[in-house]
C-alpha cells in the first residue's frame, strides 16, 4: 500500500465551502488540483493536508 500526503493552502470562501488549492511538491505536477470542504469543518483553517492510500 502507497500513502501519500497532499498538502493545500486556501483559495476561496463561498457560501457553504472554501475552496482549497493543492500545492504540489516541487518539480511534480499536482495529485489533486482543487478541493472544496464544507465550511462547518474547515473553520477558519488556511492551510490542509490529506493523506492518501492507494492499494497496490
């Protein structure tokens, strides 16, 4: 099993989400792209990591 950790800084509040956009390690292309998380859980965060488990 992979695991991989994608980190992401935020983008944009909207009414019911924020919009969280991936920062993609140097020299790689992003995993991810753009994420939204609903407000009620993200709060006043900036910056998220999600972590990645790929079954090989």
């Amino acid at each position: 099993m992979t695991e991989k950790k994608v980190k992401f800084e935020f983008e944009k509040k909207n009414k019911n989400s924020i919009r969280f956009k991936e920062v993609p390690e140097e020299g790689m292309p992003p995993v991810i792209g753009s994420i939204y998380i609903q407000n009620w859980f993200a709060g006043n965060s900036k910056n998220i990591e999600i972590t990645i488990k790929k079954e090989d």
